[in-house]
C-alpha cells in the first residue's frame, strides 16, 4: 500500500521494537504474530522507514469495527497516489531593461 522497498518497522514507543526489519530474515519469526501479539492497540504509533528511497512514514493505529466484509484494514490520510502532483513554482517573469511592463522583445525578422 505505501510502495516501500525495503522497510524497516518500529513501534514508536521509544524502546525500539523493530517488526519488520529491511534485513533478511531479521524479523522473520513476526510475519506469522498479530500486531497485539507486541501490544499494539488503537492509537499506537508506528514508524517505517524505507531508507533506499529516503522514505518516512509515521503510521497512527486506529482500531474500527466498520470495515467491509473480507477487508482488513483501511489507509486513510494522504497516501502517494492520493498526494498528487506537487504545486508547480511561479512562473519567472522576463524583465528585461530593468522594466517589467510586460514589453516582449521583437521576434521580427525585417524582411
């Protein structure tokens, strides 16, 4: 869902809990726990990092009982496909003879 490469997961909690390390095998032995399993509840504080892509994601751990048949969980927030396209910057305007009144110069040819 977040297009990580190689992530490193962590309970945010300050004692550095690791879930899932980019490190083969690592965490190997998690896949198979549920996440109370480490006493992550509703509103638990995830941090992912996926340092090949520079990549930082704090997750907040919400607990729902409105899902859809068959569906687990729900990302809400601003995912990278719901992120879009970041502003364009303002356009430069052309000064030229230290006068911006929007004098273009001349493109003719003089034939």
């Amino acid at each position: 869902k977040f297009a990580m490469v190689a992530p490193d997961v962590q309970i945010d909690d300050g004692k550095g809990t690791i879930l899932i390390s980019s490190e083969e095998g690592e965490t190997e032995a998690n896949n198979h726990r549920k996440l109370s399993d480490f006493g992550i509840r509703n509103g638990t504080r995830l941090q992912a990092d996926d340092f090949l892509q520079d990549y930082t994601l704090l997750i907040n751990v919400l607990h729902s009982e409105d899902l859809e048949k068959d569906v687990e969980f729900e990302v809400v927030g601003d995912t990278p496909e719901r992120i879009g396209p970041k502003p364009s910057e303002p356009t430069p305007r052309n000064i030229s003879n230290g006068s911006d009144d929007g004098a273009q110069p001349s493109t003719s040819t003089g034939k």
